[in-house]
C-alpha cells in the first residue's frame, strides 16, 4: 500500500543535527496520520508521501520547515520567589508571553538557577537546528473513520482515549519529543 491522505504510516528513525550529533535514537517508532493533520513535520509527510514500506531515506530540514528560528525575546528571567520548590534545570511551566494575556500559553523550560533568578526559556528545544532525519517505512494501513475523525493515530504509539492524563494534552501524540 502506497503512503497517501488518510493512511497511518509507522516509520522507523533515527534524529541527528546537521553534523549528524545524535538527538534522538527512535527505539519506539514514529505512527502518525498522513495528509496534513500536523502529526509529523510537512517535509518529513512531503518525503514519505507516495511510498512504501521498505522505503528508506535520509532528509535534512531546515529551522525554517522544523521548529523555527532561535528567538532570543522568548527567553524570561524570573525571580525564583515566583516558581514552585523544588526548582531544577528542565523543568517546564506554561506561561503567557511578556504577560499578553491575548497570546496563547507557552511551555517555558528552566535553562538556568543562579541566587534568586531563573531563567526560563520558550523556544523548542530544538529551535534554530537543522534537523536530519533518517527514515524507514515499516507499515501502512487505511486510518479508521475514528483516526480521520480525531485527526490522530488511536492504538500502539498512537494517542489512547480514555487515559486519566490525556485531558488537556495535545502532545502526547506527536511524533517528535523534546529531550530533557
């Protein structure tokens, strides 16, 4: 069966930088609804799309078509009084942006403690890199008409309903996770 809309594809890979530094080693593999659902990044969709299993590929994607540019304004220092104890290095709060509370909420991850500061970031982990993905097809099947309806993969490293955590949570689903 050949990669097109509405297909569950199941890809194996590996994620490295552009000098091909090691992010991500992919021993669970990446299950995600084709055709524009935003489950993968477009390019790696743009690649696959059309193909089969045994396909495999190497695809560099620019910050641009990944997780964007660097952006230094989103970086915050806070006054530690300001955040929960235990405080360490990676933990994640959502937050507004510079207090707009017209903006959407931000997860802002603790890059560094010093005294009575903490600095909190609210780029991508993986913001500002190229990105090279090694890929292989292992599986296809049709999505079920409840997939195409939630617009996510359901079952094995897909998204579980019906989970007490899942409220709420629109990550728990997407291919690529940010390392800690």
């Amino acid at each position: 069966m050949k990669i097109a809309k509405n297909t569950v594809v199941t890809v194996n890979y590996k994620l490295s930088d552009a000098q091909d530094n090691l992010i991500e080693d992919g021993r669970q593999p990446m299950v995600y609804l084709h055709g524009g659902y935003e489950n993968t990044l477009p390019k790696i969709e743009e690649e696959l799309d059309g193909k089969e299993v045994g396909y495999s590929s190497i695809i560099q994607i620019e910050p641009d078509d990944a997780f964007g540019e660097y952006d230094p304004a989103l970086v915050k220092v806070e006054p530690r009084s300001r955040l929960p104890e235990p405080l360490e290095v990676g933990m994640q709060f959502e937050g507004m942006p510079d207090g707009d509370d017209d903006e959407d909420a931000m997860i802002f991850t603790v890059t560094d403690i010093a005294d009575d500061k903490v600095v909190l970031d609210g780029n991508h982990p993986l913001a500002g890199m190229a990105l090279r993905f090694s890929l292989s097809v292992a599986d296809v099947r049709e999505a079920t008409d409840e997939e195409i309806a939630h617009e996510h993969v359901h079952g094995a490293h897909g998204h579980h309903h019906g989970d007490e955590d899942d409220e709420g949570e629109e990550g728990d689903h997407v291919a690529i996770h940010p390392i800690h």
